[in-house]
C-alpha cells in the first residue's frame, strides 16, 4: 500500500518517538529545575526562572530550534577555534532534543509549580511534625499529590510537545516527517503519505491521552469524587 | 553582534512582520468564525451533530500543524482532478494554504475552547432563562453566548499566542514571514545569531502586545465574573 517506504515511514516515527521522549527527560530536568527555583527565596533565581519561562512563550519554537541549530553550531566551531579543535558539525538529533527540551522545560516548570502549590500545606507541616527529613517529606508525602495535580498539565506538555518533533524535519532530521516527503518525492504521492503520517501521530497522541487517563485514575485513588 | 547587518536588512523584518500579522489576523478572524456555529452545534445535546465535530477538533488537535499544512500544499497536487480543477491556482499558492492550514487548525482548538466556556455556563443560569420561556436561540444569544464569551478569554489569548508561534510554520513552505525574513537574512549574510535573535525580539514584542490586548480584555470583560480578592 505504501510502495514499500512502510518500513521507512516506521523507522522515522522510531526516531520522532525518541526526541520525543530525550525531549521529555531533558525538559523534566529543566522544569524540576525551574520549579524550584521560582519557589525558591531568592530573588535572582525567582528572576531567572521567570525570565526563562516568559522567553520562552514569547519565541516560536521553529526560531528557537534555527536558532540553536545554526547558532550553536558558530558557536561550537568559534570555542572549538581557540581550543584547536577541528571542525564540528551539530548534530541535528542532539540540537533538536536540546532545544524542544529547552523549551517544553519552560511549559513544564509552570505546571510543576502550580501542582506544588496545589498540595496543601498542612501536609508538609504533619509529615515534618512526624519527624521526616525534606527528602522523606518529598518522596513520601509531597511527591505522589504533586504527581496528581501535574498530571493534567503533564499530559497537555507532552501530546504538544509529541507534535512539536515534527518540526526537527526542518533541521535535516530524518524523523518521521522527512521520510514521508522522502516518500512523496519518490512516488510523487505525497497524499497518501502526509495521511499516513498524520494517522501515526494521531495513534501516538490518542494512545498517550488513554494512558495519561488511566494514570490519572490510578492516582486518583482516594480522591472524594464529587458530580453535580 | 553585528548590528550594521541587522540595520540592513531591517526592511526585510518589517515586510516579514506584516506578512505575519496578516496570516494570524486571517487565520484567527477565519478560524473564530468558523469555531462559533461548530461550537454551539457541539454543545447541542444531539449526538449526530455533536459527534461529526468532536471527530474534527479530535484529529486537527491529534496530529501536527505541520502536516495539516503538508497536506494542504503538496498533498493536493497529487490528484489530476485538483490540479486540473478551477480552485488550482489558489489551491498551488503557498499564501492560499498557509491560511487554510492554519485556519482549520486554530478553527478546532477555538471549538473546544469555546465549548468548554459553554459547558462552564452554570445550570442555574440556564434554568432560569428556560423558566423565562426564552426559546432555545434567545437563550444562546443573551444568557449563554455573553458569559461564555468572558469565560472563554484567557484561553482564547492563549490559543492567539501560540497561533503566532505557529505562523512561523508558513516560513517552511517559501513565505517570507518573519521567520522567512530570518532565514533569508542568514543565508545573505550567514550571521545565525543576528538573524534568529533579532526576529525572535520581533516575535517578543508582537505576544507582548498581544498578551497586553487580552489583559486589558479580560480586565473589562471577565472581572464581574470573578470572585472579589
């Protein structure tokens, strides 16, 4: 049905899935990172934390993503220069993680903010009470509500951040989307295989929200439900 | 930073912000007119007509903006038929598609958004106007619709933000936008930095207007229905 690009097509969406998810653990850091420093009582880590986040949601992610491709790669090869080094090509895999990392850590330190918060105080104040030390309060008590409250937040990041990959293409990745036009440019039916792209995707973000649901229940468990 | 470059090529950003602006005005004035009538059929309790469009929102959000636009520009050409139809000259012209793409895409999110708004309307306001003997469109046009509207502002500022972000979509398929502006001044002058920063520093001011256009939006429109702090 594909003229035999099948394969292709599923290595690509391989690939997408892998920045996908370097992406993630990068922008988890960053967002960790960033939580605590918007929580945290100092000014100028409350300031750059904000400075990051409002950055970042002022700047499209395609100029960011040029942005560090080709910057970085100036960049690299001016350092590299001084050092003696020889001459360095980015690789479009590492800036594209970096970058969409980069990014979604911004989105990522506003929700693990806001589930922090969500976790009443008292909470923190009884497990201390009992004599934990921050890290126990933090894995014992505050860890698994904060994981609740973000979910939703967690869920809405990733199903963007999944479609976001898409535009690595632009770099010269050869994800998902490049092998489609690959493709289309081989059997001049590029329909039939941007369709085919977009059904991968769509499983991809509808198999995500299922499993999001489903964690949410999990960890819903306990919680007074409540309907109108 | 080499800001005679810069200067030079400042026509270049001017042109490519106008080329932006004018795609999100078209794509959000297109997509918000489209997503009203969409959104008040969601909200009907009629499952055939309420299905259809849950489906269409489900994919446009499902998939990326990037292959929606794909689609549109080379994915058409592969059928004789289009090509050969009178839409072809519109539908090979990567203005035409940019705005279609980018209408249907917001189109879906603006469904749901307002929607959402909708649903948010409480009961008891929609039992009253039912108790009024308002007819059902009365009741959209002066109970639902008003509050709806309010509620649905600091999302929909939110949905124009990213929309801008992803105008700069428009650049891949040859327009000169202002990402398009960026690319071509790197390529002139081969400064990444120069080129990137400076069109990012446009994008900056252009969501700072906006994000201050819905502030002051929602500072008219949506405090009465805030609680007092």
């Amino acid at each position: 049905m594909l003229h035999g690009y099948g394969a292709s097509l599923l290595e690509g969406a391989l690939l997408t899935l892998s920045v996908a998810f370097m992406s993630l653990a990068v922008a988890m850091v960053l967002g960790l990172a960033g939580a605590v420093a918007k929580l945290s009582r100092s000014r100028p880590l409350q300031w750059l934390a904000g400075a990051y986040t409002t950055l970042i949601r002022a700047v499209p992610d395609l100029v960011m993503m040029l942005l560090v491709f080709y910057g970085g790669q100036m960049l690299i090869n001016q350092i590299g220069e001084k050092l003696g080094w020889e001459f360095i090509d980015v690789n479009p895999y590492v800036a594209g993680v970096l970058t969409i990392g980069f990014i979604f850590g911004a989105y990522l330190t506003e929700v693990l903010r806001g589930a922090f918060m969500a976790v009443p105080r008292g909470q923190r104040e009884a497990a201390l009470a009992y004599g934990m030390n921050p890290r126990q309060v933090m894995v014992r008590v505050v860890g698994p509500q904060m994981l609740r409250h973000a979910l939703p937040g967690l869920s809405n990041v990733w199903l963007v951040m999944i479609k976001s990959t898409a535009i690595v293409s632009v770099i010269g990745l050869s994800d998902m989307m490049s092998r489609a036009g690959q493709a289309a440019g081989a059997t001049r039916e590029p329909f039939l295989f941007y369709v085919a792209a977009a059904v991968i995707y769509l499983a991809f973000t509808s198999v995500s929200e299922l499993g999001f649901k489903l964690l949410q229940k999990r960890f819903a468990i306990g919680v007074k439900q409540v309907s109108l | 930073m080499n800001f005679d470059a810069i200067i030079d090529s400042l026509p270049l950003y001017v042109s490519g912000t106008w080329v932006t602006l004018q795609l999100l005005l078209l794509s959000c004035g297109i997509g918000l007119a489209m997503a009203l009538p969409l959104a008040m059929l969601r909200s009907l309790p009629m499952v055939w007509l309420s299905w259809p469009i849950w489906l269409f929102t489900y994919v446009m959000r499902g998939t990326p903006m990037l292959v929606q636009l794909f689609l549109l520009y080379y994915g058409l050409a592969q059928f004789e038929v289009v090509r050969a139809s009178p839409f072809w000259p519109w539908l090979s012209s990567p203005w035409f598609c940019a705005v279609t793409a980018f209408a249907l895409n917001t189109c879906a999110y603006t469904t749901e958004i307002l929607h959402g708004a909708m649903k948010a309307v409480p009961a008891g306001e929609i039992e009253a106007a039912k108790a009024l003997g308002m007819s059902r469109w009365v009741m959209l046009r002066r109970i639902v619709l008003p509050s709806a509207f309010r509620r649905a502002l600091p999302a929909y500022g939110n949905e124009v933000v990213l929309m801008l972000h992803g105008t700069a979509l428009a650049s891949v398929v040859t327009l000169l936008d202002l990402t398009g502006a960026a690319r071509q001044m790197n390529s002139n002058y081969y400064l990444p930095y120069e080129a990137f920063v400076t069109a990012a520093v446009f994008y900056a001011a252009i969501t700072a207007v906006l994000v201050a256009l819905f502030r002051a939006a929602e500072a008219r429109w949506l405090k009465p229905l805030l609680p007092r702090s």
